[in-house]
C-alpha cells in the first residue's frame, strides 16, 4: 500500500528524470549540429584538427571528474565533522 507522501515523491522523481532527459536529448541535438556545421564549413583538414582537441579536452577531462568527486566528498566530510 502506498501512501500519497510516497507517491507524490515518485512524481516528483518522474518529474526530474524527464527534465533530465530532455537536457540530454538537447546536448546531443547540440553535439550533431556542431559536428555537422563544423564538418561542412571546415573541410576535413581543419575539422579532423578540432576533433583531435576535442578528443584530448575530453581524455583530459575525464581524470579530472574523478579529482573533483574526490575533492567534493573530503570537503563535505570535513564540514560535517
């Protein structure tokens, strides 16, 4: 038996994942146009360049994700003691 206080977070859980779907359905739409605009203005000389950067942003970014985790749990570890 759920109560209406369960059900209403379920709701309001529904409600985030769809907001959280659409954000990611409007990065990737992002992510084509970009690619497509970039790919035609560029030429493939220029855009194979961008690519690579954006494929080392990325190889970059990755590591540093898991540094601020890291940092985010110590930081709050500390301010609960």
């Amino acid at each position: 038996m759920t109560t209406s206080a369960n059900r209403a977070d379920e709701m309001r859980g529904l409600h985030a994942g769809a907001i959280v779907l659409v954000g990611v359905i409007a990065v990737n739409a992002g992510n084509y146009l970009f690619h497509l605009l970039s790919a035609r203005e560029l030429g493939p000389a220029s855009y194979s360049d961008v690519v690579s950067l954006l494929a080392l942003a990325g190889l970059i970014g990755l590591p540093l994700g898991g540094v601020q985790v890291v940092v985010a749990r110590t930081v709050a570890r500390l301010a609960a003691a």
